[in-house]
C-alpha cells in the first residue's frame, strides 16, 4: 500500500513537473523582426534589444534582424541604439514585431565629458572639446595612445622621439609657456597624470636614452574614449595645471544589465625597414681620392690615410689597397685587395621589427556588481639588435550600488614596462650613428664577431665605434611599475542633489641601469663602467564634489561646487663612475666595483601641495541658450606665502539658433564664446638659494651655486578668448564645426643670466607676455548611407601662431635649445630687437662679408683673414627658419560594404623647417650623398681667369646666397687638382669669396681673392664644407603621412549562431608611412626634430622642437595583423 502511494504520488509529481515545464515552454513566445531606421527605412545593425526588468537582450545583426526569447506574451521589449530614439513595445502576443527607429535628439546631443568628469551635452558648452571614441584609437594598434590622435584632431601637435616606448609630445594651440614642455595635463578616470618630457637617462659619454613618459605606460585597449579640452575655457576647473590644456581619457567599464562577456584581442605588426640616410658610397675611406695615375700606377694608401674622412680612392674601380682586414704574405706583410662598395651596411645591420599585442578582458553585469577586469602583454623587438620593449598591465574597474542612493566604484591599473636593452637615441652612443659612419668600403657584417678572441676591441679607426658594439655591450635596461586609480563613492541623496568625494592616486617607481663593457666605446672606461639610478614618484588627489541640478520650466539650472587636495613626492638617487675613471675590476657591474674618488652620486627629493576650492553654474534657457560660469582658486606651496593664492575665472555662452529659426535642412546650427583665466606656477624650490654637489676634488666636495631664485615669484597667467561655430545638416550628414582663439599668457616664469662675479648664472623672474592665436576647422561628410554601404569623410584643419609680445627689459631672447657646434639656436626672441618674436624661430651665425661699400668686393663672404683660411662666422645670428607649420590637416575616411570595412587616415603637414645635426655630421665627415649633390660642376678643370669669370657670373649662386656652396669635386664630377705630400690628387673643391680683413676705419683690405683663379685654397671634397654655419644643414619639415589604413571583416551573424560566438573581427592593418617630404633623398623624418631632455638651470623641461640628432631610425613600412573574439 505505502509502495502505491509512494508511486502514485512520483507519478503526480512527474506529471507536475511536465505539466509546469509545458507551460512556462507554452507561456515563452519567441519573438522575431526586423529594425531600421525612420530616416531611410535601412536596417540597422547592433541595435540593443533588452527584455524590460531583466538582463536579458541580443543584438540586431548586420541585416537589422533579431530574434529573442521572450517569458510570456506581454513582455515588453527595449530598443536602444546610439544617436535614436530608445522605445519600449509591448510584444502583445505577436512572433513578429518590426521596428522603426527615429533619428534622436541623442545625434544633436552628443554627451561628452567636461572638466572634473563632468558629462555636458555638447550643444550646451560655449568652448571646443573633441571627442574620439576608443574604437578610433584601436582600429589600428598603437603602442602609445597619443599616436593613435594623430591627424584626428584640431588643433594638437603631436611628435615622436623614435619608435615603440619613447616619448611623444602633444601641445595643444601652440606653445604658450616658455618655462615647461607645454605638455597638457591627462586625467585618467579622474587620476591627474603628468606627462613631462624628461624621462631621459643613461650613463657614460653622451649615452643619451629615451625610456618614455607617463602616458606610454597606458594601455590603448583599455580606453572607451578621449575627451580633449583645448583652451583654458574649457580646462579652467583644473587651475594652475590647465595652462596647457587638458586631455580627459575614460577608461573602459561594464554597462548596467550587460552580460557577461569574454574578449580576446591578439595583433603583431611587423616593422620592415625600406628606406635609410643618404650615404655616398662611392668613395672609401681617407681624406683624398688618390687614383693609380697619380699614384704612379702603384698600390694606394697605406691604413692611416684609411682611417679619416670618406673622400678616399673611388670604389668599384679595380683599385687595390690595404685595407684594415688586409690578409698577410709569407713575409707577415699585407697584401692589398680590391676597394669594393657595400652599400647596404645599414640595411644588413638593421633587423625587422616585431610588436604583439595580446589582450583578455571579462565583463559582467549583475543587480549588485559592475565589473571589468583586463589583461595585456605588448612585447617588442626594435630594428636595432639585441633592443626591445615590454609592457603588462592590469585593469580592473567596478561598481556597486550599496543601496538606492550610494554607489561604490573604483578603478585600478598596473602597469610594468621594462626593457633589457634601450638603445641610445642621441649622437654618441648609438650604434645607428655608427653603422651610418661606417665607409662604405668596410662590408660592416665582417664586425659582428667583435669579441672572438684577438677582435675585442676592434675599431677601424681612432674615434671609431663598432655599431655591434654598441648594440650589445653598452646595455642600458630599466624596470618601471606604475599604479594608478580611484576609488569614489556617490551619494544620491535626492533626485536633484548629489555628492561625489573621491581618492585618486598615481604612483611609480623606476630603476635605469647601464652597463658598459671595456672595449670599442668610450675608450677612458679602460674597465667598462656602470650606472644605477632609482625614482620613485607619487601624487595623490582627494576630491569633493556637490551638484543640484533643477528644471524650472523653460530654464534648466546646475550647480556645482567642491574642492581637491594635490599632494606630489618625488624621490631619486643615483651612482655611477665619473667620466674618465670606470670600474676597478672589469665586467664586474656593481656600485661597490667603483672606487670611492670616482663615484659620481646624487640624489633629489622634492614635494609639491596644490589646495584648490572651485565651483561651477549652468544655466539653460529653453534648450537654446546656455551660459556656463565655473570659478577656482588655488594655493600653491611652489610660490611665496604672499602669492601663493590666484583665482581663475570663466565663462562661456551657447547659442543654438535653429532652436529660434526653422532652417530647411539644418538640424542644428550653435553659435559660442567663452573667456577664461587659468595659470601655471612653478616648480618646487623656485624660491631660494640652494647648492649643487659638484663631485670631489681630492679630498673634499665641491658645491657650485646654480641660479638665483627669487622669493617674489607669482604664477603664470594665460587668458584666453574663443568664438566659433557648429553645424549639422541634412539629417546629421554634413558637420561642420569652426573656432578661432587667442591666449595671452603673462608673468612667465624665466630665467636671465647674471654676471660671474654675483656668484650665480642666472635668476628666476616674472617677466614676458606670450601670445597664441589661430584657427581650427572641423568638416564632415555622410556621402553614402544606405543597406549595404557607408562612407564617412572627416577633415580637420589647423593654422597656428605663438609669438612673444613683451619681454624683460635688457633680455634678448630666450633660449630653447642650441647646437653648440654650429652655434645655431632655437630661441624667441624679444621684440624690442626688431625681431618679430615668433616661437620656433631658428638662428644660425651670419656669414661674415665685406662690409665696405667702396671696395669692389663689397658683399662677398669673408671666407679668411690674412693666412687663416678657416671660416670666419659673424657672432651675430640671423633667422633661418620657424619650425611650426603653416597649417596642419588631417583627413579620415571610413568606408563599409555589408561585413567589410575600410579605414584610413591621413595628416598633411604644410611649412616649417628645421635643422639636422645628422646632416651636418655626415657632410663634414664625408659620408652623407648631399655632400656629393650639392657640388657644383663648372665644367672648367683648371684655375685661372676663366673659372673666376664663371664664378662672378653665377654670383647669386655663389657670392651673395644666404649659406656656402662648394666649386668642383671629385675626378666624376669635376675636381680641381692639388698637391698632397708632393702627389697631385684630383677633388679639390673651394668656396668663391675673399681673403682679408677691415682696417679701423672700415676700409677693407685684400689678401687674395679666392675666386678660382691663381691662389685659391682648394681643400678635400670631405672635408671642405663650413662647420659653423646650420643652414646647409635646414630642411622643410613638410609631409604627408599615410596615419592608418585597415582593411577589417567581422563574421556575419548566421555563421557566429553556430559558433556560439558573439563576434569575431579580423583585420589587416598599416601605419605611419610616410608618402611624401619636400627632402625624401635626406631620409629623416621631420617628425621626429624634436628631443626630450631635461632643461639647465631650473628651468624644467626645455620645448626642444626643431632640432634632431641622429633621431634616424630608417622608415618603415608596418604590416599589422588583428583578430578580435568575444564570446
């Protein structure tokens, strides 16, 4: 009986259970349909379909289409896609619901992020910000961020110190500081990073190395979007670190009711080297190009007169000589062999580079928990041997709401970089300045084994340094952590008033090691020699922040106010050997391993504090007229007790007139204005004096006293004014967007020498007035949009002038960088001179000329006085170039056809010039092909009156041009003969002008004319060029670059259903190929004229743009691979 029960009572229970289990199935209803848009009837691929009070949803695929699952017949269903209208339909018991989605308010009212975080309708704001979505920056994989911006944005300059790791410089509207780098500052989900250009270190002679600054640590991947505050009326809320504008980077995070989800991102991009320097390489080492004629048919030069120059005997003649790996005879004596060129030396030293990239991300979202979490390798191998680069990083971001008014989230990242070998980035140390120096007469592969036994130090000449050498034995590696991130808590403490206080911290420590072995470099380290420094960094910022906002009708009301505490540490200490003295013991890489008389160390600390109150009103009229006012002040510790307070005010006024006039086809068209003051202090220990530890003489140290500071120091002032222009038309596809801004910056912060006998160099006052003004312009084109095709077009445009107003009274210019050996400088100069004041100005010594008006010689160069014949340069410097462009363009192109995509981007560069300080090595030295071109051929092969003749009728050319130019060459090319060690030699060369000097009144008298006539100096076409003069060696900075291109295909939907796959994305990608430059024989990139290197005298970070030295890496052509899988 119980048996019976027990199975009548299962067999009711099944039937339960089915019965139940039929019904929810009978009760799901599977509703499917089709979604385009209102505008064109075209479906509309990635709409978000969410069941209402669940996180169930799917997206439409590519066709519009969907289909989902619903619990019962009455579900109601949410369709939400950006720039329409979100709609809830109830599905009534239908299998097939269609939707139609209007174009929304959402595409006129673009929400971008404002200063403190802060989202704004773009329609409402009375200033430029640009927005670029992540999905931009990561089309094309990037290892730094700031190059990803590049030619998408008005109004920002971006350079590059090199390749994967080094530093990148972004100003925005010009330099207006002439006592910083100009750098903006990044704010990081609210984390201030500061991105100076000064992270440049190693040790040893002239071991220049480029380890990064802060914004390379961030990884791409993790970024939603870039918000970039231009001007000080947009930056204002952030005081005295917004003089340089403000760049505002969103982090990655998971979206409410998303489900969880797994991304996979992998790509490698392969570096392939295809265009290096000019180098001649038809002449082989040596100062004269003897030939067998004028050697008596005998065998030619003996190994010293192989070691100087690269204007020796012409290669690939059947010439022989002894060469510097000559075989011996029987007799030990060494046996000439034939002069062969080996063109491609640098080609065959270089390798292809290789980057990888490998992300992993999970979001999930749930009723209690926001959460993202995401890991990232990015490993590189460098063109230059034994070099590369590698980065981890960690992110991690999350919310929660405690209940219905808090809201805990936080944001973590960890980043560590570090490198085994970074390779010298500057002349000195750089194995590609070496291999470029290498004569082409020398097959350079031969050198790779330099440490067999008895090639240890192999170096083919006195000075010469074994590029294999450098690459291997003198490693510089570094370790950098660096922690960066929030936490914040939200309190909605009613539906018009909340507060959100936050910690925000940014933390890293660094170590830089260089080791250098005995050998071929640096020949005083007999030992080798090393060098270890630490610095360690940290800011911390905590922030209150209290907004009520309000709608009363037609007006809408926000205000906001709050304060910030800025605290910053940073620590240092570092030992090394002093130059000349190296380690004890060979190849042993410790502190201890340096004798105490030889340590070279030092140390630093320093702290900054920042209080600041601000507050902020918006005031809306009618969704027409918007007036924005925000207030700061702030308290600096870095300036005097009595300056330390400054307020920094702004407004901003929005005007949208197709709110107040119907205009066909227009649907939005804004007029704005804004004005504000925001400031620059400086940095710590500005205020009194303080002494250098100079090293040790003897038994004692020895401290120097720098600059004088001064204790009266007040900040920077910039104020700014901007008006421009918005417009949407024809249903948002045409854009265009215009401003014009100017910024006024006084009390800068400089320096001014002093006298010797004060005891000081220099001191630290207020004094100058820099002005920045230009144009920006935005424009953008919808041409196609319809079922299976996109094309989008976007233009940007930039013209922009920074010039010096007012400077101190007695101060000439001020010095951004100087080229010691031609004596050029980069430096604006005070108007009060005449000069026109412009930054970017480029100086060089003038050609000093006969300045008597009577004598018939008047204007030509003075090339030598009596006996001298070297070149005679005036100390007064004359303007030979500006390096900032006329203008700069960007153009973006984005086209799709059904799954496949097509992207590119392109930046025109148009103006500017700089000056190479590799040209000027290699034309001096002999090696560089622009030595070659630029000889004239007269077509006459002796001196006398006939060449003169020909020279006073080319004077333009010769006698009154602005830089030198050299006659005659080598036997190819015309050289005139002269006499060496009794032997006549065939490449003379000489510059026409005179030989003389001015007497007391002015009169000028004749030595000899050195005209091509009799008694002319002819010198080696090697080394007959002028060495202190950089125009011969200015080049237009000009180019057009193709940024982007990626050709990408995602899956289509019906084969992902059977994958179980949300997505997958594959792509093939280049970028940074240089497509054209005025100078493309030269080879160098006028990007990268730019160095970051520490400044002297205390004045920070010195702007070094339009310069380069031996910034040479040969261009490339990447080819980049991506897949992309989320499941």
């Amino acid at each position: 009986m119980n048996t019976y029960i027990k199975k009548t009572s299962s067999f009711v229970a099944l039937n339960f259970v089915l019965f139940m289990c039929s019904a929810m199935v009978l009760a799901q209803t599977n509703v499917s349909g089709t979604v385009s848009s209102a505008e064109d009837n075209m479906p509309l691929p990635g709409v978000s379909i969410i069941i209402k009070g669940t996180t169930t949803g799917v997206t439409t695929d590519f066709d519009g289409n969907y289909t989902i699952s619903t619990p019962n017949a009455n579900s109601v269903l949410m369709f939400s896609y950006i720039g329409f209208e979100t709609q809830e339909i109830s599905v009534n018991g239908r299998n097939t619901v269609n939707v139609t989605m209007s174009v929304s308010a959402q595409a006129l009212d673009e929400v971008v992020v404002t200063a403190l975080g802060i989202k704004r309708k773009d329609k409402s704001l009375g200033y430029s910000v640009e927005n670029v979505a992540g999905e931009e920056l990561t089309r094309v994989a990037q290892e730094n961020v700031l190059n990803s911006l590049s030619g998408k944005v008005a109004g920002v300059t971006l350079n590059s110190t090199g390749g994967t790791g080094s530093s990148v410089s972004m100003v925005i509207r010009g330099a207006i500081s002439l006592s910083s780098d100009n750098q903006p500052l990044f704010v990081i989900d609210g984390v201030p990073v500061v991105n100076s250009l000064n992270n440049i270190g190693g040790f040893g002679s002239d071991n220049r190395v480029d380890y990064g600054n802060a914004i390379s640590d961030l990884d791409p991947n993790s970024i939603e979007d870039v918000s970039i505050l231009k001007g000080p009326s947009a930056a204002a809320l952030y005081g005295s670190r917004a003089g340089n504008g403000v760049v505002l980077i969103t982090t990655k995070k998971a979206r409410d009711k998303e489900k969880m989800k797994v991304s996979f991102t992998s790509n490698t991009v392969f570096d392939v080297p295809y265009k290096f320097l000019g180098q001649q390489t038809q002449f082989a080492s040596g100062l004269f190009s003897f030939s067998p004629a004028s050697q008596g048919g005998s065998n030619l030069l003996p190994p010293v007169a192989l070691s100087g120059g690269n204007g020796g005997p012409e290669l690939d003649q059947g010439y022989f000589a002894v060469q510097w790996n000559a075989p011996l005879d029987a007799n030990g004596e060494p046996i000439p062999t034939e002069l062969k060129s080996y063109p491609n030396n640098v080609k065959d030293f270089v390798q292809t580079g290789i980057t990888s990239s490998n992300s992993v991300t999970v979001t999930n979202s749930t009723e209690a928990l926001n959460y993202r979490v995401g890991i990232t390798n990015m490993s590189n191998t460098g063109l230059v041997p034994n070099s590369d680069i590698n980065r981890n990083s960690f992110s991690l971001s999350a919310s929660s709401n405690l209940d219905n008014k808090f809201i805990l989230s936080t944001n973590v990242n960890v980043v560590h970089s570090y490198a085994d070998n970074r390779p010298a980035s500057n002349r000195g140390a750089n194995p590609l300045q070496w291999a470029y120096s290498t004569p082409a007469n020398i097959d350079l592969t031969l050198l790779r084994d330099y440490d067999l036994p008895g090639t240890e130090v192999l170096t083919l000449a006195p000075g010469y340094n074994n590029p294999y050498f450098l690459a291997y034995d003198v490693n510089n590696s570094y370790s950098r952590f660096r922690v960066f991130g929030n936490m914040a808590l939200d309190w909605n403490i009613s539906e018009s008033f909340k507060i959100r206080t936050s910690y925000n911290l940014n933390t890293f420590n660094q170590t830089q090691e260089t080791k250098i072995a005995p050998g071929g470099y640096d020949k005083e380290f007999n030992n080798g020699t090393y060098g270890i420094s630490k610095t360690d960094g940290m800011e911390t910022n905590i922030d209150i922040l209290a907004t009520y906002t309000k709608d009363f009708g037609d007006f809408d009301l926000s205000l906001s106010g709050g304060g910030n505490l800025m605290y910053q540490k940073n620590t240092g200490l570092s030992n090394s050997a002093f130059s000349s003295v190296g380690l004890i013991v060979p190849n042993l890489f410790t502190v201890k391993n340096i004798a105490p008389t030889a340590l070279n160390y030092s140390s630093f600390n320093s702290e900054r504090g920042i209080n600041s109150v601000y507050a902020l009103g918006n005031f809306g009229f009618k969704d027409m007229l918007y007036l924005d006012v925000t207030a700061r002040n702030d308290w600096s510790s870095t300036l005097p007790i009595d300056n330390r307070s400054y307020f920094y005010p702004s407004a901003s006024l929005s005007f949208l007139v197709s709110e107040v006039v119907n205009i066909p086809k227009v649907d939005l068209f804004k007029l704005r204005g804004g004005w504000a003051r925001v400031g620059n202090d400086t940095n710590p220990y500005q205020l009194g004096a303080y002494y250098n530890n100079a090293g040790v003489w003897g038994n004692a140290t020895l401290y120097t006293a720098g600059g004088l500071n001064t204790p009266t120091l007040e900040p920077e002032e910039a104020t700014s004014q901007e008006f421009g222009v918005d417009l949407m038309m024809f249903n948002n596809r045409v854009r265009f967007e215009g401003t014009y801004y100017t910024v006024e910056n006084k009390n800068q912060i400089i320096r001014v020498p002093l006298a010797g006998s004060s005891g000081y160099n220099s001191v630290g006052i207020n004094a100058g007035i820099l002005e920045s003004k230009g144009w920006e312009f935005s424009l953008g084109f919808t041409p196609i949009r319809n079922e299976n095709w996109n094309w989008d077009l976007n233009f940007n445009f930039t013209t922009n002038e920074s010039k010096i107003l007012e400077l101190y009274e007695g101060v000439d210019y001020i010095e951004f960088w100087s080229d010691n050996k031609s004596v050029s400088r980069g430096y604006v100069a005070n108007p009060a001179t005449g000069e026109d004041g412009l930054v970017g100005n480029i100086y060089s010594p003038k050609i000093l000329r006969v300045t008597d008006a009577n004598s018939p010689y008047f204007g030509y160069p003075l090339i030598g006085a009596g006996e001298d014949s070297e070149w005679l340069a005036q100390e007064e410097r004359v303007k030979v170039g500006n390096y900032n462009p006329d203008f700069v363009m960007g153009l973006q192109s984005s086209f799709s056809y059904k799954n496949f995509s097509l992207n590119m981007t392109f930046d025109w560069r148009s103006g500017g010039q700089y000056m190479s300080q590799t040209s000027r090595y290699m034309v001096e030295d002999g090696y560089g092909q622009q030595l070659l071109d630029n000889l004239v051929d007269p077509g006459i092969t002796e001196a006398g009156p006939e060449l003169k003749q020909w020279v006073l009728d080319h004077a333009d050319e010769f006698l009154f041009a602005e830089n030198f130019k050299s006659v005659g060459g080598t036997p190819g090319n015309g050289g005139f003969p002269e006499a060496f060690s009794g032997t006549v030699v065939y490449d003379g060369i000489f510059s026409p002008g005179v030989v003389g000097s001015h007497d007391e009144n002015g009169n000028f008298i004749l030595d000899h004319e050195n005209l091509g006539n009799e008694g002319t100096t002819f010198l080696p076409f090697s080394v007959g060029n002028p060495w202190d003069f950089g125009t011969p060696h200015m080049f237009d900075a000009d180019y057009i670059k193709l940024r982007e291109i990626s050709l990408g295909y995602d899956l289509p939907s019906k084969i992902l259903e059977r994958t179980g796959l949300d997505n997958v994305s594959l792509s093939l990608y280049s970028r940074n190929i240089m497509l054209w430059t005025k100078d493309s024989n030269f080879g160098v990139d006028p990007e990268r004229a730019f160095q970051a290197e520490s400044g002297t005298d205390n004045r920070g970070t010195q702007f070094k743009q339009g310069i380069e030295r031996y910034n040479v890496d040969p261009w490339v052509i990447p080819i980049g691979f991506k897949i992309g899988i989320t499941f």
